[in-house]
C-alpha cells in the first residue's frame, strides 16, 4: 500500500535551471529544499556576490509518492532518483545536514569523489552543532565530509577539531 505521507526525494534537474524548478514547485505547492550558498563570481569587468547551489543539478521536493508525476512535469525536471527502478528515498537527517550546512552560512567544497571511509563525527560546537558527517585528513588541514548517499555526492568543509566528537 502506498504511503500518504510525504518522504524527501531528490530530483535532477537541467544545468543551471535548480532556482527555476525551485520557483515552479512552490507555484504548484510542492514542498521542496535547494540548498544554496554564497559564493564571489569573477567577471572581466566586476566581481559580485551571488547565491549557487550546494549541490549542482539537484532539488529535494517533499511529496508522497503518487505525485511523483507532478514533480516531473514541472519545466526543467529531468527525472527523481531511482535505484532497482524505485524512486529513492532521502533520510529525513540528510536533509537537516544540509539546513545546518546552509544555516552557518560556511563555504562548503562541493566533491563528487568516493573517499575512504573514515571515523563518524558530530559536530558539538558553534553554528554547525549537530552536523553529521566522516572526518577527513588532507594535507594536515581537518575536513568533515558529509555524504548524501542518495546522490553518491560529497560536501566537505574545513573544521577545527576542537569542535568534533566521535559518534559512538
């Protein structure tokens, strides 16, 4: 039997068109979530401050399954997710990473690269408090990688220790 409550999914959109399949799915009351952050862009002639998605090509939308259709009518949509030929759901926790990310308004890597599996964190201070994720070493710098597995889509960030714990 089919749920009648609503899961997160991720759905693919055309390059650059997230912010307009953001503006469609509010018109046709669609819940959705493109997370965005703020980045300097570099012209010839001027440099301006611009807001771009954390994650390109990617919206999450808020639905029960039997509106799958709707979503993907909607300009700019190219398909939601799927694995096995089944709509993929995304875990209610990696949409709050992904608040939380966008919240502490930090610069965040965007990586589609598989890393190693590293030890499990938290972080238990400051603007970032609850963001879950792997810790990572790179040339002596500390970097959290949170993963959204559904998209097989890393994000890392730069961060101090002091600031993690372990999970466990």
């Amino acid at each position: 039997m089919p749920s009648s409550k609503p899961i997160w999914y991720a759905a693919y959109t055309h390059s650059k068109a997230e912010k307009k399949v953001a503006v469609e799915l509010v018109k046709i009351g669609v819940e959705q979530f493109l997370p965005l952050q703020w980045t300097i862009r570099q012209w010839s002639d001027r440099r301006k401050k611009v807001q771009v998605p954390m994650i390109n090509s990617y919206i999450f939308v808020h639905i029960i399954p039997r509106q799958h259709m709707r979503v993907l009518l909607v300009p700019g949509v190219v398909k939601i997710i799927h694995f096995d030929g089944k709509p993929v759901a995304v875990p209610e926790w990696q949409i709050q990473n992904l608040r939380i990310l966008m919240g502490a308004k930090v610069q965040v890597n965007r990586e589609a690269q598989h890393f190693e599996k590293g030890e499990e964190v938290q972080i238990s201070y400051g603007p970032l408090k609850g963001l879950q994720g792997n810790i990572l070493h790179l040339n002596g710098h500390h970097k959290l990688v949170f993963r959204v597995n559904t998209l097989d889509y890393n994000l890392t960030i730069d961060i101090d220790p002091v600031f993690v714990e372990t999970m466990g």
